[in-house]
C-alpha cells in the first residue's frame, strides 16, 4: 500500500522486493549502463546473496531486469565487476560482458561468467573458480583493461589491503603486489576496490584513484569510503599522501562505492549503496531494502597541496526538474518558507547560493508538520558543515541512526553554493560543485514541506534559493 511504500524513493534506484546492498558490475555497453547488485530475491534481510539487474539509458529511468548470476556449489555470489571483452581474450566471444564475482561459502574465491547477449543471460565458466586463497576475507574484484601493459588488472580486499593481480585472459591470474600497510584508516575490514585515472581540474595532470570501502571505522560509525589518490604502473599502487585518510562523502549512508566501466566520453560515474551495515538491516522498511545513491562524476581538484576528489551530482539529475520556484531574501534571525514548492510528496531538489553577512551561523532546517526535522549549519567559526538527523523522524530502529555528522569546509569564505537531494527517506548534499558529499537517510512520518532559515551573530542573504519538484 502507499503508506507501507511511504519510504520509498521515486527517483533513486532501489530493488522491486527484497534485499539489496553493494552496487556490482557496472559496466557500459551499446547504450546501456548496466547495474547489478548484492540482492536477496527471497527476503529484505542480507542472504542468497545473487546478482539483481537493472539497466538505464540515462542514469535516472531504470529498467528491472532477472536475477543475472544465483548462487551455486561453490557458494553464494559476493561483489564483484564487469568487463566488456571486445578483444576476445578470454575466448568467450568479441565483446561478451564478462563478471567477475567472488563466491562466498566456507571460504571466498574468484569465479567469471559471460554474457554474449548484453547481459540478458550469463553462462558460468566451467573452470570456476579462477582465484583462490586460504585467507578467509578474499573479495569484491575489480577488473579493468590496463592499456598500457595490455592486460587486465584486477583489485582484491583482501583483510586490510588491496592486493592487485594480472591476467592475460580473465582466466589465469598473477599476484603483482599489495597496498594497504600505514596507509588511511583501518578501523575494519576492507571491501570493494576500485583504480581509475582521472584529470586534475586545472592541470595537464593526472592521477590514479583508489576507492577503498571499509567496514566499521567509517568517520560516523560504520561503514564508509575513503579514498587515496596517486600513481599505478600496472604492477603497483603508490600513494602520494600515505599520511592523509580521505573520505569520499561525509554522511552515514554512502558505502560500497564503485564506477562504471567504459562510460561514454571519458566520464567516471560513481553509484553507492545508500546505507550502513551498522542498521542496514533495521531499517523501517520491510518490501525492499535499501536505495543507491543518486549517480556521481568524479573528478580531481587541488586545495592545499593535496588532491582531493570532487563528487558532483550527475547532469542526467537536471533532466528530472518539474516545476521549481526561486526567492532570494535576507536572514537576519530566523525567516521561514512555509510552502517550498506546490504539492511536495518529497521529492525534491534545492539549489542554493549564499552570501554571508559576518553571521557566526549560516543554517536552515527542512520541516514538516509532526515536529520532524533536518537541520543543517554552516559554522562559519569552527569551518564546517554539518547535518542533524537526530530529530528526522523514526531514529528508534538502531541506536546507531540518531546522529550529527559535519564535514570541515574551506575558511573565510564568503559565497556557500549546495545542492540538496530529498527523496522521501534521504538527503544528499552537495557542497560547492561537490567538493563535498554528505548522504544520510531518514524516514520522517510525512515529507519536509517547510524550510526554515536561521542565523546566529550576525545576518546572511540568500542570494538564491530555488526549490525544483523531481520527477520519478
Ligand atoms: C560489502 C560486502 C562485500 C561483500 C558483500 C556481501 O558491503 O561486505 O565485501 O562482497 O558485501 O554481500
């Protein structure tokens, strides 16, 4: 019913039933971005771990597809990639989607299977599993074609490292080296890889990205991503700030993080699995369990002698903007906006620009009718953002949920861009272009319809502050 499916996003990919975790063999191919993910067809709890399929042509309209890849004698199906073979080095055919998953049962092993019809059937390869060890937490490969040396690289968690392997043909596979050793933060195991080269804004530069999820010892609690940024030869990843641990998105609820293989234009799009395995399971919802995150370009930019990574929200978003309405005003005190935008069901976009006017605190607080809220501050003393869920509806699942998370942001600035996605049982902020992300779920009894601005020690003008309805 509507009220059962109350929490549901309407423009954020989530399962039709059951479970759902990490995002697995993106890949791009004849038009179509495929997505599988960690799904239990049978329960909205983790287990039967299989491949769930989707596709979108745009990043925002998902089709559902079958189950891609169930479970076997070799064990349930973890995270994993996908590759287009255009190359036939595996022998699987000219441009056979090929994943690469790792099979879980009393031990973790690397098995592939292809697809010689756009992924609309896959066949196991009969040699499975390709890589095996006694190490007992040995996952989540990442396969990508590493021109330069002309052969495939794939990335492993493997404890608390990454190690990296080559291979000719999918099939047969070398260990090259590991990373991972006093290097970012080790509060638990590591999972999911990715190792991408990117563009530093501004620069003839690039470098190599290596996302690394990792799970507790996020910054909150839990599950998160960081990431470090540096140089791969194809042999091995060099960290060029083995000192520094960097966190892709500040909230609670971005993990698993992964990109899209061959995306058009030289584009890097990054999807996460909206959630924490701290509640992931508890969560007030019962006919699925839980969304992505909305789609992500990565690039590079420099602040301070580092290289950080930027994740803005994908340009497909602008396509779902309904009607939107635009006000600027002065924030001396508190000044409300009763009604953001005509029949809000929670689905939406704000767009904000801000000039400071020597406020101490910049914030503003989406509300609605039952005493609910989101409230997020700029601290223009102590240089940070922060978002407060404490208060954002049912908290009482988990006592892990209630929580404030805040991110530092650059001093002495005077103009304050973000972008905040809501779908009914999330918020998204993006600030400035994404140099920023911060993700967090909350499931308030009915939408935020009302936003509420407030300032403290001083006054602000809100140059801009436009509200867009979204589209489904
Ligand atoms: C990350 C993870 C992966 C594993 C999968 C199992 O969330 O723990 O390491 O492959 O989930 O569902």
């Amino acid at each position: 019913t509507a009220n059962r499916e109350k929490y549901r996003p309407t423009y954020h990919f989530s399962p039709l039933y059951g479970w759902m975790n990490d995002p697995n063999g993106m890949v791009y191919k004849d038009g179509e971005y495929h997505l599988f993910y960690q799904y239990n067809p049978y329960g909205s709890q983790w287990g039967n771990l299989s491949w769930g399929h989707a596709i979108t042509k745009d990043l925002v309209n998902w089709k559902h597809l079958p189950v891609a890849i169930a479970p076997d004698a070799l064990g349930t199906i973890f995270s994993g990639s996908a590759v287009v073979d255009y190359d036939n080095t595996a022998g699987f055919g000219a441009g056979a989607i090929v994943a690469i998953y790792t099979q879980s049962s009393d031990r973790q092993v690397q098995s592939i299977a292809y697809s010689t019809d756009n992924g609309r059937s896959f066949t196991k390869y009969e040699n499975n599993p390709v890589l095996v060890s006694e190490v007992c937490d040995f996952r989540d490969p990442k396969v990508f074609w590493h021109a330069e040396t002309h052969r495939w690289i794939m990335v492993l968690a493997v404890g608390q490292e990454m190690q990296i392997f080559s291979s000719p043909n999918l099939k047969d596979w070398t260990f090259e080296s590991r990373f991972g050793e006093g290097q970012g933060a080790h509060g638990g195991v590591w999972e999911c890889p990715d190792l991408f080269e990117l563009p530093v804004e501004g620069t003839n530069d690039k470098k190599w990205v290596l996302l690394c999820n990792l799970n507790p010892g996020g910054p909150f609690g839990g599950s998160a991503t960081q990431y470090f940024v540096g140089s791969f030869n194809g042999k091995e990843f060099v960290n060029e700030s083995p000192s520094k641990t960097k966190w892709m998105d500040w909230g609670k609820d971005h993990y698993a993080t992964v990109t899209w293989s061959d995306a058009p234009d030289n584009r890097r799009i990054a999807i996460a699995w909206m959630s924490n395995w701290q509640y992931a399971n508890d969560v007030p919802t019962s006919q699925y369990r839980s969304p992505n995150s909305v789609p992500r370009d990565l690039s590079l930019f420099a602040a301070d002698g580092e290289i950080y990574l930027k994740s803005a929200p994908s340009p497909e978003l602008l396509k779902l903007r309904d009607i939107s309405k635009k006000r600027s005003f002065k924030v001396s005190g508190t000044r409300t906006v009763k009604e953001m935008i005509p029949g809000n069901e929670g689905a939406y976009e704000i767009e904000l620009t801000i000039k400071n006017q020597h406020a101490d605190i910049i914030g503003f607080r989406l509300y609605n009718d039952k005493g609910e809220e989101v409230d997020m501050q700029y601290d223009m003393k102590e240089n940070k953002f922060s978002m407060d869920r404490r208060k954002s509806g049912d908290v009482s699942f988990n006592e892990n949920f209630p929580t404030l998370t805040w991110t530092a942001i650059e001093s002495g600035r005077n103009e304050l861009k973000l972008r905040l996605f809501v779908d009914k049982s999330s918020v998204e902020a993006f600030g400035d272009g994404g140099r920023f992300a911060m993700t967090n779920q909350v499931f308030p009894l009915e939408p935020y319809c009302h936003i509420g601005f407030y300032s403290k020690g001083g006054s602000y003008k809100v140059d801009s502050f436009v509200v867009y309805r979204l589209k489904p």
